[in-house]
C-alpha cells in the first residue's frame, strides 16, 4: 500500500490488519520461470479500530511480466517472463460475510 499513501493512512487511522496476506493467484507450472510464483489481487483480514467487526481488505494490482533485461512482455508471451512487478491499483473494504469468494475480487 506504500504505492497509495493516503489511502494507507486511511486504513491505519481505521482498522488493524493481520499479519499476512493470501495472494489470490498463483501461477501454473506453464510458467517457465516464474510457476509458483504468487500475485495479486491480494487479501487482509482486518478488523475496524471503531467496533471490531471483521474486515476484508482486497488489494487490486496490475501485473508487468519482463525478460530478464526489463522488457515488457505481450500478454501472448508472459509465460517466457522471468520477472514480475506489480502495480497498486485500487483498493477495497468489504465486512467479512459479504466477501466475494468466487474469484472475482477486482474488476480489470
């Protein structure tokens, strides 16, 4: 979230986030060099400083795939990418019971 600092802030000042974060996708043995590899979007389970009700906090990247000098890859040839960078994208909060679970946390 450092790449949104206001909106950092506005979480700090308004839940606590657990320690760690499930990464929604993780990439397929297809993947020459990255399989395995685990990406965005990104999930937090919080809870609100003001009534302690369960939070999910979703964290929406966009993905660059590059070869090994650092150039961008065509999303026809991101499985020969050796390397990912992700940009912050937006952000949600959602009450624990209403969270999607079908996979589609982020809109594209």
């Amino acid at each position: 979230m450092r790449q949104m600092p206001a909106v950092q802030d506005v979480i700090d000042a308004g839940m606590d986030l657990s320690g760690s974060a499930l990464a929604e996708i993780r990439l397929g043995p297809h993947f020459k060099y990255l399989g395995g590899t685990r990406m965005g979007p990104y999930t937090i389970r919080a809870k609100s400083k003001k009534d302690g009700s369960a939070l999910v906090v979703v964290l929406c990247t966009k993905a660059r795939f590059s070869t090994k000098s650092g150039q961008e890859l065509s999303e026809a040839r991101i499985e020969e990418a050796v390397a990912i960078e992700e940009r912050l994208t937006g952000v949600m909060v959602r009450q624990e019971s209403s969270a999607m679970v079908d996979g589609s946390l982020c809109s594209t």
